[in-house]
C-alpha cells in the first residue's frame, strides 16, 4: 500500500480522535472555570452596616458570614449603651468570608462588677451602694427595691441574705439592686399584709417567690411579655384572693441566654394536684432554691413562672409527693 493510500485511510481517524481529544480538554477546562467561579463566589460575602446597632442583635448575623469580629470599646456617655460607633470595613464591600473585622462598641454607662452584699446590714449596704468602684472613679447604685422576709436560723434580722444582681456580675451603673432582707425584730414592715408579705408592682418577682416559697403561701403567676429589658423580671400587678397570690410578670426574651438573667416556663398541668417549682445548680447538688411553695392546678392549667438563674441550672416540677413531674435545663449559651 503506498504513502497516498495509507494517509487516506488513517488520516481521518486520526482526526477524529484529535477532535475528541480536543474536546474533552476543552469540557475540563470548562468545568474547572465553573467550580473555581462557583467557590469563589461561595466565599465571598458582602459586609453589612452595622454602625448604631446594638452589638447583640448583630452578633449572630456576623458569625454566620463567618466573619472574625474584634471588638473595642470606647465611651460616650451622650451616645447609647452597647451600640456599635465604627466597623473597619466599610458596608457593602464584598469580602472573603473569614475575614478581620474591627468594631468599637460605645460604653456609655460606667461599668462596675457588682459587690458582695450578703451578709451587711441594710443600713451599711446602702451606704456601700453609694461609692461602687467603676475604673477610677467611684459611682452609685441604685436601689431597685426590697423584699422582706422573716429569718431562719442562723439568720440575723435586718441582713441581706440575697441580691440581684449577685455578687461579682459585670454589669453597669444603670442596673437597679434588688435585695432580700430578713425583718427586724424590733418593726413591722409597713403596708404588709396578714401573714406578714407584701408586695408591690415593680418590685422583683424573683424575690417575692422565695419569699412566699419561705412561707409555704400558694401563688400563681402569668407571664406578660415586654420589649423593655429592665421590665423583665418585675411585677407587673398582684392580688391577694383568699389565701392565694396572683401575680402577672414582665418578662423580656433575650435573642442570647448569658451567664445570668431572667428565665421563664410554661408547662400545662396533666391532672389535677398539688405542685411546686424548685431550682438546682447543675455544677452542685445540694444547691437548690425553692422558688414557689405547694400549689393546687387543675389539669389543663397552665403554671407559668420567672425566675432569675445565675450559671447553668435545671428547673423541675415536682408533685405532692415530691416525684418530678417536668424539667428543663437553662444553660449558659456563650
């Protein structure tokens, strides 16, 4: 077969393998443009505007973007507390996500860490209240109110045996004290009612439970909710009907469960009896709070309760006989 002859019969099947060849080197190209475009542009973000928002409201959407948030702060006492003054990357750059952000948050109220007030005598621990350290100047406090209770064993009379916020919390000048007091011996606590309780609106809920939980006094709640945040926690309304309190309760949901704060519950009742609510440490088993005495629910009631938690706790619903019922753990988010 001659040179002409061969090149006649191979040449165009060489050619179509060339042209397939061609092609798939094209195809993979062609796809390696797209995913590299696609992953890309899956990492990038666009900053948003943060600046006059509070930092809590933004937090959330910040992780999500991934991005690494480094945080100031800086003090205008004329502008509002926790907001957010400046971001390092102006809004609506695109960004690669995992990116250094910067933000100055504004500190407008003096910080102070709360001191211990347990154990003073109200009399000395106003006085303390008005000269609270706060970096290197000196601040006061100011009293929310106080709840009065008679005192156990041990307890000395006119002492404060809790606080909110308690002792150590970092916290500012513009967060009301709210005390629990043991009664004097020598007075009786004016306006209190027949079994020695008495309870306003505005005053803590948190301790007005531990007080009538101390006095085996049956008491129910109804949860009223607030968008003011130093509500939260506060009696909105009471009434004495027979030998039972009712109450109903500001609370304020918080976008993030901290440290410390208010808490709330609901749990519709299966039948009918006697309940109460208890607290417990989940780091310590033997701290528990009572925080309502035995009351009587119908089935289908709704109990419904605020409470303050300092660090992570459960809270169980127990019966009559002390079996429990229902729980719910409170955990620290951060």
């Amino acid at each position: 077969m001659t040179k002409e002859e061969l090149r006649s019969k191979y040449l165009p099947v060489g050619g179509y393998f060339f042209f397939i060849a061609f092609g798939l080197v094209v195809f993979f190209i062609a796809a390696f443009l797209v995913v590299f475009v696609r992953t890309k542009s899956a990492n990038m973000v666009v900053m948003p505007d943060v600046v006059g928002k509070p930092y809590n409201e933004v937090h959330n959407e910040l992780m999500r973007l991934q991005l690494k948030v480094r945080l100031e702060s800086k003090r205008y006492p004329d502008k509002t507390d926790g907001v957010i003054i400046y971001q390092s990357i102006r809004p609506g750059r695109e960004i690669e996500a995992g990116s250094k952000v910067s933000l100055t948050v504004n500190i407008g109220l003096d910080r102070i860490i709360m001191p211990d007030l347990k154990g003073q005598t109200l009399a000395s621990a106003k006085n303390f209240m008005e000269k609270v350290l706060s970096g290197e100047n000196y601040v006061s406090l100011t009293l929310g109110g106080i709840t009065y209770v008679e005192a156990k064993e041990g307890e000395l009379p006119d002492t404060i045996v809790d606080q909110i916020p308690e002792a150590g919390k970092n916290t500012t000048s513009g967060e009301k004290v709210f005390l629990l007091v043991t009664k004097s011996a020598s007075k009786k606590i004016q306006g209190e009612g027949p079994q020695g309780l008495d309870f306003r609106s505005g005053d803590s809920f948190a301790f007005a439970q531990r007080a009538l939980a101390r006095a085996k006094v049956p008491f129910k709640a109804e949860v009223v909710a607030t968008k003011f945040r130093p509500e939260s926690g506060r009696i909105e309304s009471v009434q004495k009907i027979g030998n039972e309190y009712k109450f109903k309760v500001f609370y304020f949901e918080p976008e993030e469960h901290v440290e410390s704060g208010y808490e709330s519950f609901e749990y519709k009742i299966p039948e009918n009896g006697t309940y109460s609510l208890i607290v417990k440490d989940q780091n310590d088993e033997n701290k528990k709070i009572e925080i309502s005495s035995p009351t009587s629910y119908q089935e289908g009631e709704k109990i419904q309760t605020v409470f303050y938690r300092t660090g992570d706790v459960t809270l169980v619903l127990l019966d009559v006989n002390g079996s429990k019922v229902k729980s719910k753990d409170y955990e620290n988010e951060f």
